[in-house]
C-alpha cells in the first residue's frame, strides 16, 4: 500500500481515511454523496447570506431608533 499510495502522491493517512469513508460504496453512492455535499454546501451559503442581510437589517432598525 506505501508504493501505491507514492505513486498516487498522497499519504498513506489520507488512503485510509478516504478508505474509511467511502470504502463500502460503489459508484451510485459515491456520485450520491458528492452531489449531497454539494447541494449542503450551497444551502449553507444561502443561510450565510440570509443571516448578513437579517443582521444588516437589525442594525438598520437599531440606528433609527
């Protein structure tokens, strides 16, 4: 495994960790999981944008008052 991982250039750490995650899954699974990261990533940004433009508008309102 130490010659493979080399010649792939990754650590054996990251071969095992990568292995602990996906190592029971076939293709569909995998291509399922990245597209769920995928969609969780863009939902947390538009939380992030969502959450600035509330707190925006708190400051907004605290101002005039």
């Amino acid at each position: 495994m130490p010659d493979l991982c080399r010649e792939l250039g990754i650590s054996t750490a990251t071969f095992y960790k990568w292995r602990s995650k996906f190592g029971g899954m076939d293709a569909s699974l995998m291509a399922r999981m990245k597209d769920l990261e995928a969609e969780n990533a863009r939902l947390r940004k538009m939380y992030i944008e969502e959450k600035l433009k509330a707190e925006v508008v708190a400051e907004a309102l605290a101002e005039k008052w």
